[in-house]
C-alpha cells in the first residue's frame, strides 16, 4: 500500500525507493514466517567511522547517477540490508532520504550560482524532473526554489 501510495503521489519514481521498500519487505517476511527464532536485538553502533565517511563520499560523487542502496553497500563492501540499517543508525535517516536531501542541498547550491535553471540543476543533481526537485525543495526548506531564486534577484524599479 506505501508503494502504491507513493506511485499514486509520483515520489516513488526512483528505483532506489523500490528496491529500499523491496528489502524492507523480504526483512518483514522473514522476520513473521522464518522458522529460525531471533534472540534479542543486539546494538551495533552504526556505520564504522571509515565506511560511513566512504558512502557519503560516493554519494556526494554520484549524486547526478542512478544511485541504488545496492551500490551504496558495494561500495563499502556490506550487504544492502546491514549498510542499510548501519547507515540508518548512524545518521538517523535511511539511504534513501539522505540521498534525497542532498540532492536537495547539491540544487539549493547550484541555483544560488545563478548559472542554472531549475529544471537544469534538477536534471544534474539526478532527479527525474524539475517537478521532484520543486517537491522536495519545498520540504526540505520550506519553500519552493523559483521563490528562492527569486529573493536572490533585485527588484528592479522603474
């Protein structure tokens, strides 16, 4: 339902939300119908410092690509479901919403060169359209960006 929700919304037109949702789900299924009984919760404390610094790197690196929670974990040589739950723990937000914002960051950056249009710093910080840029522009500060750009600009009067 989440899935069809977000599809519905247009927020789930990247691949990285499918499959975050797809390993949440094989968790879920495991977890109620595996025959193996789990013992408490052990505390791991997050992302080790190198590996952490290493996947926020290559996000910040691959921002513009189609960056997948699969990647992310190869990249510091985990697998998807621990680097996902490491990650989680150490930042306080899943891969995927920390991509998300900073992407957001990455345009907010772009656009206040003025070098850019929207849909131009959209498309090179990896988002599908100026469309979900503006979306999460607005909920990450509260505004959208055409209104930030045009606070940066001077009235001019005649």
């Amino acid at each position: 339902m989440a899935l069809q929700t977000r599809i519905q919304s247009g927020d789930a037109v990247d691949r990285m939300y499918g499959e975050a949702l797809s390993t949440a789900l094989a968790v879920h299924l495991l977890r109620e119908y595996g025959a193996a009984v789990l013992g408490p919760k052990r505390q791991y404390g997050g992302l080790p410092r190198e590996k952490l610094a290493r996947a926020v790197e290559y996000i910040q690196d691959q921002l513009d690509a189609d960056l997948t929670v699969s990647g992310i974990a190869h990249a510091v040589c985990m697998s998807p479901y621990h680097f996902t739950r490491l990650f989680k723990e150490s930042i306080g937000q899943s891969p995927y919403q920390y991509v998300v914002e900073a992407r957001v960051r990455k345009a907010k950056e772009l656009l206040t060169t003025g070098k850019f249009t929207i849909s131009e710093a959209a498309y090179h910080v990896g988002f599908v359209d100026q469309s979900h840029l503006t979306r999460h522009f607005k909920r990450v500060f509260g505004l959208p960006p055409k209104r930030l750009l045009s606070r940066r600009r001077p009235e001019i009067v005649v």
